[in-house]
C-alpha cells in the first residue's frame, strides 16, 4: 500500500476561535462536562464547590456564545452573523483616530437567502444557507450516477420559486421525469404559464415515419430560433460553436469561419433591410457558392452601403479559382472554386442536416416562441433537454453550446457599452439587479461544456447571474476542452 504525504496547504480547517473554546461552545461537551461535575460531586464531596465554579463557569461561556450555523445565517432571522465578521480597527476617540487604536469586530446582518439542505453528522438538523455573494462565486458539484445530482438539483429549485424568480435548467441526459417534476413544483407556486421548454428528445423515433403518419398531435416542445433576434457578432459566434472541437484540420476550421462571418453578415444585413425573419434555414439556403454570389449580385443591384457588401466580395475575391467577371453566370465557373467552398461549408454540413430535419420541429423559421432575453429578464422558467442516447456526442454537445453560447452572448449585452451619459444611459448592467440571483443549472455540463462556461463563470457575477455546474467526472469536461480552461473553471467556482 502506497504512503502519499499530505500537503497541509490544500487542507481546510475552521478559523474560528481556538479547539479549547470551540469545545466549550459543543453541546455535546459541555453537557459531558455537566454531567461529570455531578458525578464527581456525588463521589467526592469535598470537590463540590470547584464542581460548582465549574459547572457556572461553562454554563456562561456557553451561554453567552453567538449563536451561529454551519454556513450563512438565513436572512429572515434578522440577526448578525458571526461567519461576516471582520476584524477593523478602532480609535477611542473620533475627533483623534490615531489614539488609543484597539481591534475590534465589524459585524454584518444575515444574508443567507438560499436553503442547501440540513447537516447529517456533526451537528444534525443545522439548516445549511448560501447568501448572495456564495452562489455568484457559482457552484460545482460532482457524483457519480446515483449519487443524486438530480434529485437535489429538484429540491434547490424551491429557492427560486419561493423568491418570484425564474430560472434556466440544462439537462444533458434528458428524460421526461425531469421535465414534469419541475412542472409539478411550478404547479406548487402558480407558475406553470412561466414554463417554456426546449425539447430535444423524440424517444428514439424516426423522423421519416412521423412524417409518413401525418401525425399531427399537440407538439411537446416550444419552438425556437437561435438567430431571430440576434446580432451579426452573435449569430457567427453560435455558428462557430457548432463546429467539432479538437479535430484536425484546424486551417479549414479558420478559413471555414472566415466564410461563416462573410455569409451571416451579409445575409443578416439582407433580413433587416427586407424586415424578415433570420433562421437557420435561411442560413442554410445562403451558404452555397451560388447563394453566396446571389446574395452578392443583389447587394450591388440595390445599392447596399460599402461595409455591408465588403464582407461577401472579400470572401468570393479570396475563393481560388473564383472570377469575379463571371459572378452573374455561375455555369460559367469552374470546379476548382466550388470544390474549395465545398471543404468550407461541409464543416457546417451535418450540423445544419442534424439540426434543419432531426430538430426542425423545435427550430422556428420565424421568431419562434422562446426569446431567451426576455425569459431571464422576465424571469420565465427555462428547460432545455438535450438527449444522450439517441443522438451523437457531437450533436449533444452542439446543441449544448449553441444555447450556451446563446446565453452568454445575451448577458453580454446587459453589460452595456456605452461610456458617455448618465448612469441610467450607461450602467445597463445596475437595470437587472434585485435582491436575489438568477439561478442556471447546468445537469451533466461533461456533455455539452464548452469554453464559454468558464468565461460566463468569470463575468457574469456582476450582473448577478448564478450557474450551478453538475457533472460525473473531471476527465469528461477536459475531454471538450483544455485542462488550463477546465482549471480556470475549477477555480472560479468558489463555493
């Protein structure tokens, strides 16, 4: 059996006060201590008067300790609590601050607004509370399948639905059960017309055979249209995500995003001039060499603004083969530059056929149903299941960073910009503040992690935004990503 030695730097011992005094604040102890003093006295009278000062000695140490939890305190007992405090220093006298300085304990009200559950060892039935300031340093929390991950992701929920506020619920191993519990605990607190659900699941059926049946029954998922309301930096980055994470041929993979930035922003510019609706589909539609050019020779006809043309005429410029005279004839073009954007645009290929015809009953063209700013702003309850069994790795993985990359590019905004103007124009981020967090549980984040968690994880506190992480395993969250991310991750998730 191997001996390891224990680094003391990475154990964590409680600060507060010495054992001897902590002892004597133990319930536990001090009624062991009461107990001798009687039995000593009993056995040997003499020592009845030290058994007496005893006795009275640790009855008011006991007494007059300050009442603490294990954690925070919860708010509603309007009391001080003792895990704040904070040493300062002090002078006697105010008109001299210099003289006579003392240390002396700050104190600070109870802040605990987020019930975890109760101790089941030391201390049994303590109440556990998080206070704001502990879920914006974001939670993770690993075990093993069975470990009850889910089951305490259902019991933590009780706190948001007791504030009025909502919350956004990310399950990568989808299954219905989940999706009617949260639905009971809403139907608890008459908030089940709040409920807006991404469903990605379809039980393992086949697509042709619904379609063949001519099934026409209620549909069990609201739709929803990633692009319908989104910005040109946005709708790239979501595009971008899609893409397979650490595989070679990461030249095409730039050259590829090239390409994606040239198409949504000149097929975006098209959408707001013509006032329609942006979509996957309609992305889909443009991406071809000829779309591309199309979309090109109407930008010209209808005399779009230099900077909205330039992006797709540098693009077709940059294609080999690719003349620019013949951009009106595409029977004229060659092979050699449709087989160059072929490459290009393959790298989008199985995830826009997965997404347009395995999801295109959860994929709106038009503005869909879920605007995902106005559910957190709203504060709207939010379920996407994302399924493990019945689809690849990659596409659970896609569809995870496509709505996380969704997310974070809406929080994004409500940072603001602006630098010039009053702080109602400027400071959008102080709009969305309140007195309690937005929760988002991610269950079995492993599936579907992506870089931009760790950037929401180190951003999003001051916009007060909570992400409470759930996964099996380290290994499985470095596996879509770099261990320095995964670290980074590790160490903005304090509590």
């Amino acid at each position: 059996m191997s001996q390891h030695h224990v680094n003391p730097d990475l154990i964590h011992r409680t600060a507060w006060g010495n054992p001897l005094w902590n002892a004597l604040h133990n319930l536990n102890i001090i009624g062991l201590c009461l107990a001798g003093s009687i039995i000593t006295a009993l056995i040997w009278p003499l020592a009845l008067p030290v058994c007496l000062l005893f006795t009275l000695v640790t009855s008011v140490i006991f007494t007059l300790q300050r009442w603490r939890c294990p954690l925070r305190m919860p708010m509603t007992l309007s009391l001080d609590d003792p895990s704040q405090d904070r040493k300062v220093r002090r002078s006697l006298f105010s008109f001299w601050p210099t003289l006579f300085q003392y240390e002396a304990d700050e104190t600070s009200p109870a802040r605990g607004i987020f019930y975890v559950g109760y101790r089941r060892i030391n201390d049994i039935g303590r109440e556990l509370w998080l206070s704001m300031d502990d879920l914006t340093r974001h939670v993770m929390f690993f075990a093993t399948t069975g470990g009850g991950k889910t089951e305490t992701t259902f019991a933590w929920l009780l706190n948001p639905l007791s504030w009025g506020r909502g919350f956004t619920f990310v399950d990568g191993k989808a299954q219905n059960d989940t999706t009617r519990t949260i639905w009971y605990l809403s139907r608890r607190f008459g908030r089940e017309d709040d409920i807006e659900v991404i469903n990605f699941m379809n039980g393992g059926k086949s697509r042709s055979e619904i379609i063949q049946s001519g099934e026409k029954s209620r549909p069990q998922s609201n739709t929803w249209n990633p692009f319908a309301f989104s910005t040109e930096a946005f709708t790239a980055e979501t595009m971008q995500s899609m893409l397979p994470q650490n595989v070679q041929g990461g030249e095409w993979q730039s050259r590829a995003i090239a390409m994606n930035k040239a198409l949504v922003f000149g097929t975006k510019f098209w959408c707001v001039r013509e006032r329609k609706t942006m979509s996957l589909q309609m992305l889909r539609e443009h991406m071809t060499l000829e779309g591309m050019a199309k979309l090109y020779c109407r930008g010209l006809d209808d005399q779009w603004p230099e900077e909205a043309i330039a992006p797709l005429r540098n693009y077709l410029q940059d294609v080999p083969g690719f003349d620019m005279s013949l951009v009106r004839t595409p029977s004229a073009w060659t092979e050699e530059p449709r087989k160059q954007h072929a490459y290009l645009s393959g790298q989008f290929s199985e995830t826009f056929t997965t997404f347009a015809e395995t999801f295109g009953d959860v994929f709106a063209a038009d503005a869909g149903d879920i605007d995902i700013r106005n559910s957190i702003h709203s504060d709207r309850i939010l379920i996407v299941m994302i399924p493990a069994l019945d689809t690849s790795a990659h596409t659970t993985s896609a569809l995870g960073r496509m709505f996380i990359t969704q997310q974070s590019m809406i929080l994004a905004r409500d940072l603001g910009y602006r630098l010039e103007g009053t702080d109602a124009q400027t400071l959008e981020v102080k709009k969305y503040k309140g007195r309690f967090p937005y929760i988002c549980i991610l269950d079995e984040v492993g599936a579907y992690y992506t870089d931009r968690i760790a950037v929401e994880a180190t951003q999003v506190r001051s916009l007060e935004f909570s992400l409470i992480m759930m996964a099996q395993d380290q290994e499985r969250i470095e596996g879509q990503t770099s261990a320095t991310n995964t670290a980074t991750l590790m160490q903005n998730a304090g509590t």
